[in-house]
C-alpha cells in the first residue's frame, strides 16, 4: 500500500511534524505489536520531550471535555477538567500527547478525541501549543478486537501505516540489546518477523512477540518450559526457532572463548557457525561494556581484547566482513 512507512520513515515524520506542525494531529495504524507506540515515545524521548500515553479504550467521553459541575454560587455548570486532561492544559513544556489504540475506544471517547485533536478546544478548555497529540490504532483485518475508527476521526488527522522491515528492526534490536539469538534468526529468516494473523486465537509472530522471546531466553529457563513459553509467544513458528536455539548450543561457549579458558580454531567451525560465534561474543563484550558503566569491573577491556583477536584470526580464514561489522558494532556500543 502506498500509505505504508517503515520505522525509520515513521521516526522522521514524527519527528519533523511534531517539531514544524504542532497544531496537526498524527494518526498511525498498524498490526498490534509492530512498534506504533514505542515509536511515538522514542522520538519524544528524542526530542527531549515528555510523552504522556492515554488509553481510550478506558476512558469516557467527560475524560476529554471535562465533567459538567456547578460550584456554589453559579448558574450554569462547567465542564472541570481532571485526570491528563487536567494535565495537558496546565502544560508549558513540549509535550507529546500519546492516545493509544484509539480504534478500541467508544464512539463517543473518539468523537470527543476527534473535537480536541482537530480544534484544540473542547467547551471551553484549550490546548497550550506546547501540547501534541497522536494516536494509534490497530487495523480491522487484523482481528484484534478493534471497533471501527470513525470516518470523520481518521480524516482530521495526517495519517499513515506502519510497517515491519528487518532493517530498522534489528538497528533497534543491537541498540535495546535484544538476546543475539533472537536478532541473529530474524536475519537469516526476516519473514518471520511479522507474520499476518490467521486466527485470533493462534498467536503469531510480531515485533513486540520477539522482545518477549529475548526475555524469555533470559530467564535459562528449563528446555521443556523455554518450548512452551516461546510457543505461547510465537505460535507454530517456535519450532523454527527452537531448531536455531539447538544449533546454537552446539557452538563453543562465548564466555568461555572470552575469558580465555576455551581455545577455538575457526577453521575447523561451519561457516554459519564462525558467524553465530563472533555474534554471541559481541554480544557479552557489548554487555560486559555496559555493566562496567555501573560498576569498577576491568572485564569490558580484556574481553573486547579478546574479541579483537579472534576477529583477526577470522579475517586470517576468509571472514573479513563479518570481522569488520563485528569489531563495528562493538565499537558503536562502547562510545
């Protein structure tokens, strides 16, 4: 569809509109777990601004127009504002107002949405312009229990779709430190980042469903209960994965190389495996590198030492690029 942008195209235009059109709300769709709101927040945090996030789903109408009261000593009510409405219209730092799945909100929460986002006002509540406001929304065909966004919401509102693509995904996989298991698989089998919901019921793979899958991988739980939880995650495609996860244990252990315990000739190593290899050592440097930030610990130091040693004996057996995009990553991570 021509309405479909990638990550990094939805990080520049959120970034360039909320900076150069405060007064025109964004509307991003796209399937659930692709990043919508983690995209809103990151170019907030960017930006240097706070991210307030609203969920419409739990809010009424009055949450947006203020309830009506009379106070003593009036006639007629106004409408008292509260909650993060109260917040925003007392705001004098750049904001981003963050209203999250939208489509699953009543029609009347998104009509009074639809009255603030397009006007800025709403009775007689007013929005500072420090103040910006974006939703985000699943779409209908992806079953997700999404009501149907109004017609005159979506129009008011510059909208687009966010896509998947491994590229962007990975980029911000390194940065996040996403398990290298999980970003090493989703190189070599970039379809199965997303893949289209079949039935509500079955989960599938998605953006969000790998971040769990990395954590998951982080808790060493037990073979059989590590299956059931990336199953619960990633439905039919963990068994792909779980082949992965097999081979990986069959490498030599990366600690082990780093701290010089276990030797490993890499020419004795399958390609794959040279290349699995220097991505689980990487991995630890880069981990090692960031608890040293924390803490007094030497061992970021000796382990890169270590890695930049077996890089160049990778280099010495026909590996260069896969040295160099190694050492590369390391380095990024350590500035």
């Amino acid at each position: 569809m021509r309405s479909q942008i990638s990550a990094v195209g939805a990080k520049l235009v959120l970034n360039r509109a909320l900076r150069y059109d405060g007064r025109r709300p964004l509307f991003i769709q796209g399937e659930p777990g692709i990043g919508k709101t983690a995209i809103v927040e990151q170019v907030a945090k960017d930006l240097g601004w706070e991210c307030v996030l609203s969920h419409p789903v739990a809010m009424e109408a009055t949450d947006l127009t203020g309830l009506p009261w009379i106070s003593q000593g009036e006639k007629e009510a106004r409408f008292r504002p509260y909650g993060d409405l109260a917040r925003m219209l007392t705001r004098v730092e750049p904001t981003v107002w963050c209203f999250d799945d939208v489509g699953h909100a009543r029609e009347t929460t998104q009509a009074a949405l639809m009255h603030l986002a397009h006007a800025r006002r709403i009775n007689e509540h007013t929005l500072p312009d420090c103040v910006r406001i974006v939703a985000t929304s699943n779409r209908r065909i992806d079953r997700g229990a999404a009501a149907k966004v109004l017609a005159p919401f979506a129009t008011r509102f510059a909208r687009f779709e966010l896509v998947a693509d491994i590229a962007s995904w990975t980029s911000w996989a390194y940065a996040t430190f996403v398990d290298w298991r999980v970003i090493k698989y989703l190189e070599s089998f970039p379809a199965a980042l997303s893949v289209e919901v079949v039935s509500p019921d079955e989960p599938t793979p998605n953006p969000r469903g790998w971040h769990i899958a990395s954590d998951v991988l982080a808790w060493e739980l037990p073979h059989e209960e590590q299956a059931a939880m990336l199953w619960a995650t990633l439905g039919a495609n963990a068994d792909g994965f779980n082949s992965f996860l097999r081979v990986v244990e069959e490498l030599p252990n990366p600690l082990e190389v780093l701290r010089g315990t276990l030797q490993v000739d890499l020419g004795t190593l399958a390609t794959d495996r040279v290349a699995m290899l220097l991505d689980a050592c990487a991995y630890h440097v880069i981990a090692a590198h960031r608890q040293s930030l924390t803490s007094d610990t030497p061992k970021s130091a000796a382990m890169k030492g270590v890695l930049q040693a077996l890089c160049d004996s990778a280099s010495k057996v026909g590996y260069i690029e896969a040295a160099t995009e190694i050492m590369r990553r390391v380095e990024e991570a350590s500035c």
